[in-house]
C-alpha cells in the first residue's frame, strides 16, 4: 500500500488566516476568544464564542457569487483555496477523476435553518424562499469546493459531529493508499451558529470567562467556527514534484462508546479503543508517541475522562508525553476543530515545536499529565496522536507522523 | 487488504414493508408506497412509512427521546442483528461491532424544532433533551446505544448517494480489519423540511406518480426509511459460520463538480463512476446480468442515467433487465443507495429482477417491465446518482 503525506494545509480560525499565520499566533498563545458578535446573546445564559473575523469570502470563491454558498461553505473553500496554493501542485496537469474531497461537520449549514425558521416566523412557510433549504445537507459543503476546484474524484461529508474532522482525513487517507485516487483534500467546516450555542448555553457547557482545558478551575467549553483543509497524496508523488512534506498519515482508529449520546463513557473506554487501533492500524506501540493534541474542551467531565484514558493507555509513560488543547485559544470549532488540529500536530511535527495549553494554573488533584501549559515548547516529536471525540460516542484518533 | 466483504443479513423498514420478508413480496409483487401522505398533510403525496411504531420491535424502553430517524435507523438494525444472530441482549456490547450509516438531511426536523423553540419561546427554553438530536450523526449514535454497538460508527452524507458510499465506506474497514462486523446502509425520515427542499424547486411530480424513465414523467416522490447490511469478511463470516448471500465486489463515485444543484445531463460523470464500478469489481460489462437504476421520475436524472448507460453497455443496454425500484419506495434520499443495493441483492438471490412499480413504457430501449425479469448472471449493478452532481454505483456478486 502507498504511503500518504500532507503537503499543503490552509486554515481559517478565530486567531488567524492562512498556515503561517495561524502558526506564528499558536504558538505565541494568541487568544481567539471573545464575546459573540455574529447574533446578540442577551438572555442567553453564555456570552463566549470563538468567531471568525473579517472573513471576505470574495477573495476565495471565485467561480461563483460567494453569497450562494453558505457560510460553511464559503469557509471551506477558503480553507481549500489556500490548501492547494500551499501545496503548490499545479491542478492543470491532473486527472480530475483521481481528486477527491473528504470532510466532516458538526452541523453542516445550520444557518439555512435559521433563516428557515426565521422566515416562517416572520411571514410563514409561504414566504421562505426557495433557495434557502436545498443549501442546509452537509454534503454541500465538499460539492461547493469540488465545483470550485473542478475535482471529479469520490466527494462526501462525514458528519461524525466534533471527531469529524479525524474522520474525514482518515477517509481521504484510505482513499490514497489503496490506490483508489492520487490526490485528497480532507479538512473539516463549521459556521458559528445560534443552534449549537443554546444548546450549549442551556446545558451549561460554555465557559464563562475563559477556556481552561485541564485546569483544575476550567468552566466549560466555547464553541467556535473555521475551516481546515489537507492536501494527501502518495509519499512518492510528492518527492517527485518537490513539494514540501509537513508530516506522513500513518493511520487512524475510530470506535462508539454506546454509552450516552453527550457523555463521555467515565472510564473513556471508547477514547481508550480509538487511540489504540489507531496505533495498531499505525504499526507503532505507545512508546512511540511523542506528543498528543488532546480534544481537551475544557468542560470538567470531558477533560478528566480523556486524562484517565491517557493514564490508563499510556500507563506510567503518559506523564513523559506532552499533552496540550489548542481549543485553549481557538475554541471548540466543532467538526472543524480535528482538522485545524491536525494542521497543528503536521506542524509541530515539522519545526518541532509543540503549541502549548493556554489559561493553565493548576492541575486537577492527582494529575501528573504534561499539559504544556502556556508556553509552546521545542521538542522534536516524531510521531504524535490527535484525538477527537464527539457526540453520538464517536470517537476518532488519527496518527501522525515526520517523515522517514 | 485482500479479504473479500460479503454479506450475511438484512434488515428494512420502507412504505412498501417492515423486515426484508415483506419487503421483498412487496417489491416482486410490482406493489408501489406511493400514496397519501399522512405526515405531510393536505395533497401531499409520498412513499411514506405509514402507522410507524418501532415498539414491537424496540420495546418501550428509551424510545421516547429517539427521533423518526433514529427510530426507523433503530430498527433496521435490530432486524439485521437478529438476521445474522449478532443481537447484543446481554453483556456490555461488541467493540467489533459496528454501524455505519448515510443520510441526506439527518436530524433536520429535531434541528428546526429546537431552534423554533429557542426564537419562540427563548434561548433558555430549549430542551436539553432534544440538544442530543440536533447532531447528524444522531440517528447511528442513538441506535449505537440502543444495540450496544460499540466498535466503528459513522455517518456519511453524499446526498441522494449517501447510502452506497456508507456501504463502500464499511467495506473499506473490513478490509483494513477495523471491524469484524458493519451493518452498512442509510435511513432518511420524511419531514416538513426535506420536502419543501424539493418541492418548493419544482422537482416533486405534480400528478403524484414516479415514472421512472417514462416519457412523461413529470418528477419525482420522495419516501423514507431505512435498510442496514450485515457486512463481514469472507473469513470473519466463515469462521462463525455465517453464510454469506453476496459479495460487495465493486465501487466507483464521481462528482460532477458542475452545479450543487442540477444533474449533468450528459452524464460524463456517472459513466465514470460505473466504469469504476465494474473495474474495482474486476469484470467487464458483459458480466452484469440486471441494473437496479437509480431513476426516480426526474426528467433531467433520469435522462442523464440512461447516456451513462448507453455510454457504458452500447448496443447490449437493451437486453439487460432493468428495476426502477423508486416507482416503488420513493426517492428516499439518504437511504435510497441503501434500498437499491437491497433490491440488488434480493434480485441476485431469486434469479430474478423485480418489476417496476406501475411501469407503461420508456422511449430509451431499456428493458423495463411490469414482471419480474429473469437474471441468468453472477453480478448486478446498483445505480445512484444526485442532483448535487455526487455519483455513485455497486458491483454485487450473487453467491447461490
């Protein structure tokens, strides 16, 4: 089976546009967090979102009016302009029918749904338009950019919610290596969406001042939006037309707590499974690990059952690992949020410093986890884990790799 | 890589029948769903799953919070577990056990509704119990739970093709040795939402009839349900003496990377996804000895399937049998991959390929009937085509 590498990566977060912007502000700790402005929050019990700002869809999508495309989409063919710019492969030359998109979301376009909602509220179900719903299923988002790009290869959305991302690179990786295309851009999309905030507002899951994954303080999560997409082609592709290699895919696990559709299984035993077959389907052990991007939210349950699933796989070799969440600056970008991670795991394996965990002050009693905290860090990892976990148990860990 | 994936059970829940026994009679007695639509109200008209109830197959026990989707999804499942003797009553589940399923819309009812009752009511009178159900991905969640399903579980959304790729998906994990066991198909609930998507474009036919690659058809019915495979390696199923009924052999999708909103008439991409098919399945055309279409009435898609065809078999189009099943069960979007390549399967099994529901005539020389046609090959083909430009086709293999 071929071998699978990353050579372009384009992003679009709360702290920044683009690779080496995102980079240099991740790893200098940039907060993207602020109070929401996209709809006003008052009488909401939660105030907190992790926004894209100053995002001018014109400037990427140019084959059409950018106002036809939803917000997710719009986002994810900016994300996917730049990918391939980055990679710097000249699409003219390729057989489009081996170009495939592999994506994953939480919510696709929920904003189609509000302004449904918002339509028949105001006028009834006569006057919603018509152009409104066919815009809301998910696989919209990986068609926008398709058509955008003119990529005819296999074109789906894997809405696996907050691991989706994972997913999605763990598809276009299988795509590749089994010789079934030459080439993938895999990534994740979210808009920011008053859906997802109340519902998370009403849970009380949003972190009133602060995102504090691992903390012994942290206070919850906030949600957020962005874009993340991968270039993948074979090993062999790559070093033939020169391109820069920023990490190699070597595999992915996936599994299903079945326990509870928003609580994590309290021993992580589905997190425990995904981190392992990710591992097993890697060929490399958990002494190979040099560092892992947790999901890390910073709700309390969550981040303590992931803690307790790295104790209980990595056993006593876990506090040697560093471990940090970047949703400690970014937020929680939803099915996006695994793919800008995976972005940072590639480069974290390419300069080989590792981003840290922002807002830490104290660990939970009894940790003795390496939270990385507030500081990014020179390291060198070779071989690095991202963990993603999600609503309905689903979980997914995707390993990574500096090239050999 | 090499482990061939085949199937050993079934479960279905569609207007035309609850669990692959009355689904199949249903399907060869040329019956259509097609009919007044209870839970659209007024003239609509759908191939609705009528009087649904899952408690007679999922008990009382935690149904309530499950929505129609996760519901229907729900008890496919139990049926397809039970078909194979892979039910999980007992113990905390099998971590080889898996779903994976697609879906066009997923949850979109339990979305709108949820956000209705925030800008109605007030963000802080959401339920919190119906938070859960606005996720896609919460029909294979939910059902995951319902059945101890523990090992992969993925959602896969690819439009009206999203249950072929879900099928192809699972294969692909099989054969990576990800799983020992995937129940692979679609669901796709009717709600206010889906239909309005279609019809407030003008693509739902106005006399209420499908007639698929009829000459005046005038477009098409949506439906619903859900239809899982129990999916194993050759091996796996060998090993546990499970006999397998066919072998997913072949997949190919393409997207037309046109317009997310009309088909590609010429259909260059649908050619190119069964020619992949028939590749990655290692036969020629010659090999396939019935097509199960994936037209539903719609004047452009229908069209577009029969160049595709055309492109692909030439002359000999004409003497392989054909089933436009959806004259039968509807355009049941996400979960129409997964009724098809059903339809497939039970064609392969009999010998024979269903008849067309209400079928009267085509004008592009396909051989379609009213009577189940004779199926004297080895390999069916599975049709599936979006007007996203998503294209999709399966290679089955018949193993009597």
């Amino acid at each position: 089976m071929r071998r699978v590498v990353i050579t372009g990566m384009g992003l679009v977060t709360p702290i920044g546009t683009g690779r080496a912007m995102f980079w240099e502000r991740l790893t200098a700790g940039a907060n993207g967090i602020g109070p929401v402005q996209s709809f006003d929050t008052t009488g909401y019990s939660a105030h907190l979102g992790a926004e894209v700002k100053d995002f001018d869809p014109s400037e990427h999508v140019r084959t059409r009016p950018p106002e036809a495309l939803g917000r997710g989409s719009q986002l994810a063919v900016a994300a996917a302009r730049m990918a391939l710019e980055d990679s710097g492969v000249d699409l003219t030359a390729r057989d489009r029918y081996r170009i495939g998109v592999s994506m994953g979301t939480t919510s696709g376009e929920p904003q189609m749904v509000e302004r449904y909602n918002d339509a028949r509220k105001a006028g009834g179900l006569e006057s919603v338009s018509a152009d409104i719903l066919p815009k809301y299923p998910c696989n919209v988002i990986p068609s926008h950019v398709a058509v955008e790009f003119d990529l005819h290869g296999p074109c789906l959305m894997i809405p696996t919610a907050c691991a989706a991302g994972n997913y999605a690179i763990g598809y276009g990786f299988d795509m590749i290596r089994t010789g079934r295309t030459d080439m993938m851009l895999a990534g994740g999309a979210d808009s920011f969406s008053r859906i997802t905030y109340s519902g998370f507002a009403r849970l009380g899951a949003i972190a009133p001042e602060r995102c504090q994954p691992f903390d012994k303080h942290r206070k919850g999560m906030v949600p957020g939006e962005g874009s993340a997409m991968l270039v993948l082609e074979p090993l062999e592709d790559a070093i033939a037309r020169g391109a820069t290699i920023y990490a190699e895919v070597l595999g992915y696990g996936v599994s299903c707590d079945a326990h509870h559709m928003t609580a994590a299984h309290p021993q992580g035993d589905g997190a425990i499974r995904a981190m392992a077959m990710a591992l097993k389907d890697s060929r490399k052990t958990t002494g190979d690990v040099d560092y892992i991007s947790a999901h890390g939210t910073g709700t309390p349950t969550n981040d303590r059952v992931e803690a307790i699933a790295v104790r209980t796989l990595f056993a006593e070799r876990a506090p040697k690992i560093p471990m940090s969440s970047i949703k400690s600056m970014i937020g929680h970008t939803m099915g996006a949020a695994s793919a800008i991670e995976a972005v940072a795991c590639s480069l974290a394996l390419h300069t080989g410093v590792i981003p840290p965990t922002m807002n830490f002050t104290e660990p939970d009693e009894g940790s003795d986890l390496d939270y990385v905290p507030n500081q990014a860090r020179k390291t060198d990892p070779q071989i690095v884990l991202n963990n993603a976990y999600a609503f309905g148990g689903n979980n997914a860990s995707l390993c990574l790799a500096r090239v050999q | 890589m090499s482990d061939r994936v085949v199937v050993t059970g079934a479960g279905v829940i569609a207007s035309i029948g609850a669990g692959v026994e009355e689904f199949e009679r249903n399907l060869f007695a040329g019956c259509s769903g097609v009919g007044p639509s209870p839970l659209m109200g007024g003239n609509a008209v759908a191939a609705e799953v009528r009087n649904f109830n899952p408690q007679p197959w999922l008990g009382n026990k935690g149904i309530r919070v499950l929505d129609r989707s996760a519901r229907l999804l729900s008890v496919a499942a139990h049926m397809a577990l039970g078909s194979t003797g892979l039910s999980q009553q007992e113990g905390d589940g099998d971590p080889d056990l898996g779903l994976v399923c697609g879906t066009m819309f997923g949850s979109v009812h339990s979305i709108t509704s949820f956000d209705w009752s925030g800008i109605t009511e007030g963000p802080n009178y959401v339920n919190p119990m119906e938070f859960p159900n606005t996720v896609i991905n919460s029909p294979s969640g939910q059902a995951a739970i319902k059945h101890k399903l523990r090992g992969v579980n993925s959602t896969i959304s690819a439009g009206l093709v999203s249950g072929l790729y879900a099928i192809h998906y699972a294969a692909e994990f099989l054969r990576f040795g990800r799983a020992t066991a995937l129940m692979a198909g679609g669901v796709e609930e009717l709600c206010e939402e889906s239909f309005l998507s279609f019809a407030k474009v003008g693509v739902i036919s106005q006399r209420g009839c499908p007639q698929p690659f009829g000459p005046d058809r005038d477009g098409t019915v949506l439906g619903e349900g859900s239809a899982l495979w129990m999916m194993e390696t050759a091996a796996g199923a060998e090993a546990r003496g499970a006999k397998a009924q066919l072998e997913v052999c072949g997949f190919g999708a393409t997207q037309d990377a046109h317009d997310v909103t009309a088909f590609r008439v010429r259909g260059e991409g649908a050619t190119s996804a069964i020619r992949q098919a028939l590749r990655s399945a290692g036969i020629e055309p010659d090999a396939i000895g019935g097509i199960i279409a994936g037209a539903s009435g719609s004047r452009a898609g229908d069209e577009m399937e029969v160049h595709a065809l055309r492109n692909v078999f030439g002359d000999r189009l004409g003497r392989i049998p054909v089933c436009a099943p959806k004259s039968a069960y509807g355009e049941a979007m996400g979960a129409s991959g997964a009724l098809g390549a059903l339809t497939a399967g039970l064609a392969l099994a009999k010998g024979f390929v269903p008849p067309t529901a209400g079928y009267h005539a085509n004008n592009a020389g396909l051989m379609l009937s009213s009577q189940p046609q004779a199926l004297n090959k080895e390999y069916a083909l599975v049709n599936c085509f979006g007007c996203d430009g998503n294209n999709a086709a399966l290679v089955l293999k018949g193993l009597n």
